[in-house]
C-alpha cells in the first residue's frame, strides 16, 4: 500500500518536470534574435528642411534608437533571467526527483526486509508449533509410562501388603504364645523377686540406719573442728586488730561493731563501721587499725572461708 501511495506523488513530479522542460525548451526556440538594426536612410531636402527641423529629427531618431536599445537589453535581460530560473527549476526537480526514487528504493529495501524479518518469524512460529506438538506427544507418552508404573507398583503394593500382613499375623500369634509363657515365667519371677526386695529393703535399712549414725558423728565432729578452727583464726585476727590500734588516752572503753570482708589470701576487700561507738574518731582509728593489721590468717579450707571469713562481723574494744 505504500509503494502504490508514493508511487503516484513520483508520477505527479516527473509530469511537473516535464512540462518545465518543454516550457524551458519552447522558450529558447521562439526567442527573438538579437540583431543589430539597419539604420534607414533619410532624404531629406535641404532645401525644404531648416536647421531647426533636423534638430528635432535628429533628436528623435537618436531617442527612438536608444529606446529601442534599452528595450532589447531588457528583453535579453529578462529572458537570461528566465532562462536561470528555468534551469534551477529543472534542477531542482531533477533533485526532488532523485530523492523521490532514493525514498523508493529505501522503502523497498525495508518493505524487503520485513518482509524478510516476517519470513523469519512465520517459519521460526512454525518450529516452535512443531516442537510444542513433539514436546506434548513427548509429555502425553511419559505420562502413560508414568500411570503405568504407578499402576504396577500399586498392584506389586498390595501383593507386598497382603505378604506383610500375613506374616504380622502370624508373628502376632507367635507373639501372643511367647507373652503367656513369659506372664507365666514373670508371676514366678515377681514373686522371687518380692521376696529378695523385701530382704534388701531390710539390710538396705540397717546398713542405711548405721550410715547416718556414723554420718551425723562424723558431721558433729567436722562442725566442732570447724568451730575450733574459727575460733582459733578469729582470735588471731582480733590479735592483729588490736596489735595495730594505737591508744587514743580519754577515749578508752569505747566499743564499736565492724563488717569485714577479706580476699581468699588474706587481705582486706573492705571494712565498714556498722555499730558506732558514738565518737567518729574512735571508729575511724578502729577502721584504721583493721586496714593497717592486713594481711589476716585464713583458713585454707576454701568452704570453711567462704563460710565464716569472707564477710563476718564482731565488736571491736581496745584492751
């Protein structure tokens, strides 16, 4: 539809220029040619003609010759300057012209080429409808291969179901003989064992009975030893407490209550006066006195420690 649509605006130009051809060649054969004129001879008697007359006469043939010259000069003039615009008519049709059959030509070559390209598209459609067909043909057969395996396996199930179920069956009645000889066994068993609980529970009671005696001895000395043991390290203590006090004269006789927690080799973690005498001096020295009496004897029983010295408190009275 194209080719046809451009193809008669290339009709309607090449008309156009031909008729500026024909135009243009029509004009150059009717030109005038350009000739000089033959001056005409004048008689005139001398006679009859006074020098005024031949004056004017003169005048007139001479205005008349340059009129007619000027007139043939403008005719040239005008008829080059048709003759230029003709030819750059033509030109320019020559060069629409050439454009006009360029855009055909292009056209054609892309009317080709989709042409091409549609080509391409239809066979590479027709390839892919013939692989969708094999691919389909191909699914529909595994398909059938796929419910006729399912199909066997269902049937080779059920035969492997039935065996089974035959053989739990039977197991179950195996089962079920073994259960009641070994209830039989059991209730033989139990009783058997009944009786050899019943005379562990006894010695287990009287071994158990001694233990604790022997237990609640053995925990009443550790105790008293411990308490011997604290004892014996909070004297030593309080030993180096009042080693480390200096005497304060007026202020004897004071007493305050002390919070003192120690590192596991002895040294002061922190002390704090938590009973005060009443006098700020004297419990700042007493303080003073536990920091300056550090490193203190720790037992090396580590549950012993933690126990009774990590953090303890006692009153402090300066002999």
């Amino acid at each position: 539809m194209r080719i046809k649509k451009f193809g008669l605006s290339f009709v309607l130009a090449l008309i156009f220029h031909l008729s500026i051809l024909a135009l243009f060649i029509f004009n150059i054969s009717s030109e005038p040619e350009l000739v000089k004129a033959k001056a005409v001879p004048e008689i005139i008697q001398a006679a009859m003609l006074d020098e005024e007359v031949v004056m004017k006469e003169a005048k007139r043939l001479k205005t008349n010759e340059n009129n007619r010259r000027l007139e043939k000069e403008k005719k040239q003039k005008e008829w080059e300057e048709r003759r230029k615009n003709e030819k750059t008519l033509l030109e320019k049709a020559k060069k629409q012209r050439l454009q006009e059959e360029k855009k055909v030509k292009d056209m054609e070559v892309k009317r080709k080429q989709r042409e091409e390209k549609e080509k391409q598209r239809q066979e590479k459609i027709k390839q892919q409808k013939i692989e969708e067909v094999a691919r389909q043909a191909k699914i529909k057969k595994q398909k059938e291969a796929e419910q006729k395996r399912q199909e066997e396996e269902r049937i080779e199930d059920e035969k492997r179901k039935e065996e089974e179920r035959k053989v739990e069956e039977k197991r179950q009645q195996d089962l079920q003989k073994a259960e009641e000889k070994k209830r039989k066994l059991e209730q033989v068993a139990v009783k058997k064992r009944k009786k050899q609980r019943l005379a562990k529970r006894k010695a287990d009671a009287a071994k158990k009975a001694k233990e604790e005696r022997e237990n609640a001895a053995a925990i009443e000395e550790k105790l008293e030893q411990g308490r011997v043991i604290e004892s014996i390290f909070r004297e030593e203590i309080t030993n180096k407490i009042h080693k480390a006090w200096i005497p304060m004269g007026s202020k004897e006789g004071l007493e305050c209550l002390i919070k003192l927690k120690l590192f596991a080799n002895g040294d002061v973690d922190y002390v704090q006066v938590i009973g005060k005498s009443g006098n700020d001096a004297f419990d700042r020295a007493a303080k003073q006195a536990v920091l300056k009496g550090e490193p203190y004897p720790v037992p090396d029983d580590r549950a012993l420690f933690k126990k009774a010295f990590s953090t303890f408190t006692f009153k402090f009275k300066p002999k």
